[in-house]
C-alpha cells in the first residue's frame, strides 16, 4: 500500500510547511494528510487506518534524525530519492539482474489476439489458451514447431 | 431448428502428469470437465481409468 503524492498534493504540502516556518511536527504532518488525500483509495476497507500507516511512513523516512519534526527540504529530497529509486527499478532490465534472467530458448514466441488467461506445463510441451477462446494451442518448450493439433472445444447450440 | 447459440469457452485446465493418466482436463463454461488424451498428434476425449478401489 502506497500513497501517490502528485504535483496537485504535493501543493498542498508545500503551502502547509510554509505556513509553519518550513516545519511540519508528526501531529501537523499527519493532519495535513489527511486533509488533502480525500481522493486515495476511496473504496479501501480500514482506510483512514491504512491512510495513517502510509503517512506515518512517509514521515520516518523523512524524519531520519528521528526529531519528530521534518523541514520542506528533508520531506522533498525524501520524495526526490524516492522517485529516483523507483526509477532506475523501472528502467532495470530484467535480464541485467542476478534473480532474473531470460531463459535461453531458440526463439520461442507466440502472439495471440487475446490476452493469454491459462498455460500450463505438459513435460516438454506448453499448453496455453486466451480469453473467451475455446481453443488450446500447443508448443514445444524449445521453440520448435509440434505436430499437435489445436484442441478445439465444439460449441454447443440450442435446437427445437 | 437451431434457436439459440452460445460460445462455450476454456475456464481453466490442468495436466496430471501420472503415468496411469497423462491427461489434460479442462473445465468449461458448458458445466463440463473433460479429460483429454493428448499423447497423439490430435487431441481426443481420454478413456475414463479403470478404478482401483
């Protein structure tokens, strides 16, 4: 659970700390929050709660002096660091990772018009199907064309 | 005379890799599971195994 602060909150923010000399203590900061999130996660069960943890977070990461009180420049840069980590995750390939890497299969790839709902493991084969189809399409695991023909569920009709 | 058609489509599937059965069973939105042998070229309805019991 995470909470979004956009330019529009991040406003918000700003005018409250510098309403207080650029200061905001964990009372001020919290209060804040609340009052301008009204729009996260509207439909959340034990939202103010959940709201609360996510600010309450927010203000440790900024508070590393653990003064109980945060400036505009440590909420900020906290939010700048922040931004830049999630960032350069984003742009991390996952193959330059060391938990992830691409399986070495001689071009494997199939593209389909549906969104694919189910695969499943067969030994050496893959079987697969997308949504609202009532086709399961087989491949070899190498990559290599098999000789299995598509399993085609018959459509039942309603006769008189 | 036909009156009324529906597309019955795949809801989930999943292969028992046992050698007693081998198979692929899939479940549907006609209210069907169906066991399906697909160790040849051309999928076909599984025989249903012999019970132990």
């Amino acid at each position: 659970m995470a909470i979004n602060i956009d330019k529009y909150i991040l406003g918000f923010f700003k005018d409250a700390f510098e309403q207080n000399n650029s200061e905001l203590s964990f009372n001020e900061f919290m209060s804040q929050g609340m009052r301008h999130l009204k729009s996260w996660q509207r439909e959340l069960k034990h939202r103010e709660e959940k709201m609360q943890q996510c600010l309450s977070r927010l203000f440790a990461e900024a508070d590393s002096g653990r003064k109980g009180v945060i400036t505009w420049n440590q909420f900020n840069s906290m939010l700048i660091e922040k931004g830049l980590n999630l960032k350069s995750l984003r742009n991390q390939e996952p193959g330059n990772t060391a938990l992830m890497k691409p399986i070495a299969v001689s071009g494997f790839s199939a593209k389909h018009n549906n969104p694919i709902q189910k695969m499943v493991n067969l030994g050496s084969k893959i079987a697969m199907f997308t949504e609202e189809s009532n086709q399961i399409d087989f491949y070899n695991v190498d990559g290599s064309a098999t000789n299995l023909k598509p399993l085609i569920l018959s459509q039942q009709s309603l006769t008189v | 005379m036909v009156v009324a058609e529906y597309k019955n489509v795949l809801l989930d599937m999943i292969y028992v890799n046992d050698s007693k059965y081998n198979m692929l069973i899939t479940s549907s939105s006609d209210f069907m599971i169906k066991g399906w042998d697909i160790s040849s070229n051309i999928p076909s309805l599984a025989k249903q195994p012999e019970n132990e019991d």
